[in-house]
C-alpha cells in the first residue's frame, strides 16, 4: 500500500489521524509517517498487517475471532 493509498482510504472512512490510530492500534505519528512515506529522509512502508488491517475496517471488521467468514467460504476451503 503506497502512503498516497492508505490516506485515501483513512479519508475515504471518514476518519481523522487519531481515530485511524486507534482504530489500527497505532500512534497517531505512525499514521502520519505512512501517510508521507517518510521518517527523517528514510523511506516508511506500511506493514501488510496494516494493510490487511486496513482492509477488513473498510469491510465493516472492527475485530476478529479466527473463526471462518460465512458458510461458503469454509465449504470452499475443504474443496
């Protein structure tokens, strides 16, 4: 996830810095350090756990229990 993404998606949300960190379980630096891909002149790149994480807030996740997710894709796993 480029930095120009993840604040499209924060934005697209509808949240502000400290509520994407709390939501994330971030510091709200960390939020701002994604979002301009740098930290002292040193490149930052979004973990694929933030990612991932990023991801199942926008499908409506606020936690996960490690069960599967719906009937069908449990049956398609044992295909």
């Amino acid at each position: 996830m480029k930095p120009e993404a993840f604040r499209i998606w924060r934005k697209s949300l509808g949240l502000k810095q400290k509520d994407a960190a709390d939501r994330l379980g971030l510091k709200k630096r960390v939020i701002q350090y994604y979002e301009k891909g740098h930290r002292d002149g040193k490149a930052v790149e979004i973990p694929k756990t933030v990612e991932l994480a990023c991801l199942a807030l926008s499908l409506g996740y606020d936690s996960y229990d490690g069960h599967e997710i719906g009937q069908a894709r449990t049956k398609d796993a044992r295909s």
